[in-house]
C-alpha cells in the first residue's frame, strides 16, 4: 500500500469509523439527554435562561446553540432566553486582565446567572479550569448545571447536575458528540415552546 494510501485511509476513512462508532454509542445515553433536556425546557416555561460556555471550538458550539434557541432550531415562535458568555470580548478581557483567566466564566455566571436558570459548560477535557469554576457558581446560585465532556468526565463530572460524557479520547470526535446531543436539546426545547404557544 502507497504513502498516499495509507495516508488516505488515516485522515478520511479512520475518522469517519470512529465518529460513526461514537455516535452510535450515544444510544444509550439517550435517556440522559432526553432527561436534561426536560429540565432545560422546565427552566425556560418558569420564565429562566440557559447560559452556555467553553473554551475554543466549544466557545463556538456555545454560541451556536444560544443562537439556535434565540433565533430558532425548526420551528417558528418566539425567542428563548440564551446566552454564550463566550462572546462578550470586553468582559473577557476585563475579567481575565483584573482576576484570572479560571474566572472569565465563573463572573460573569454571578452577573448574569440566576436560581431559575441553567448553565452548560462544555470542556472535551472535563478538566477547564473556567468552566469547572462557573458550574461551581452556578450551582450556589441555585440554577441547573449541565457538563458535556469527553473520556470520564473529568472534574466536571462531580460539579454539575447532570454529565454527557462522550466516549472518544478524540478532541474532534468528543466535539461531533456534543454537538448531536445540544442539537437534540435544541430541538426538544423548540418543540415544547412551540406547542406551548400553539396549544
């Protein structure tokens, strides 16, 4: 077999066995998605948010799932209260230069986050310092703690309310979980307020 063969087989086939064989080991956590995402649409019906952060690419995914509920998932109603407070470069900034870079999150969760509210941090680590200190504070303010990690969870995994660790050691694989598990979120929480306004 060529270079280019096994180069081949290594970038684009190897990946793509591995997404599939991480992905279809989610079915069993099924009912744990299914299950934070009830509560997540409880939060929202009482009138609270879902505040969201990371680090990286999961400072993006945070951003798009905030969007994806203030906007809209696929159906047509009105906004839900999402934030990423991932995207506010003045607070970052401010915080990290004043405080520390662990307390970018964890701040701004005292500022924004409320006992009727839920933060989901995500870390493919389970381990980012940032992340771990805003589930600690959300949890004394009373709101929900959601943690979507990888590998065992982490030192998440004793923070937050409810855990989604996604079986891969792959930074890439570990974030195409957390994906299909927010999208899912998503779009439980989009049915149920659409009902809610349409009933």
């Amino acid at each position: 077999m060529s270079t280019e063969s096994l180069d081949r087989q290594r970038i684009f086939v190897g990946p793509l066995e591995e997404h599939l064989r991480v992905i279809g080991a989610m079915r069993g956590q099924l009912p744990m998605v299914h299950g934070i995402a009830d509560r997540l649409l409880e939060v929202v019906e009482q009138g609270g948010k879902i505040l969201w952060c990371g680090n990286g690419g999961s400072a993006a995914d945070s951003q798009h799932m905030a969007a994806e509920l203030v906007g809209r998932y696929k159906r047509e109603r009105t906004p839900i209260a999402s934030i990423a407070i991932t995207t506010d470069t003045s607070a970052l900034t401010c915080i990290g230069n004043d405080y520390s870079y662990d307390a970018t999150f964890s701040r701004q969760v005292e500022a924004l986050c409320g006992a009727n509210d839920a933060l989901i941090g995500l870390s493919t680590s389970g381990n980012s310092a940032n992340v771990c200190a805003a589930l600690v504070a959300a949890k004394k303010r009373g709101a929900f703690t959601v943690a979507f990690t990888g590998r065992s969870g982490g030192k998440m995994k004793s923070l937050a309310d409810a855990t989604l660790c996604i079986d891969s050691e792959e930074t890439a694989r570990i974030q195409e979980g957390h994906t299909l598990a927010a999208h899912m979120i998503c779009d439980w929480i989009d049915l149920g307020w659409f009902l809610r306004e349409n009933s």
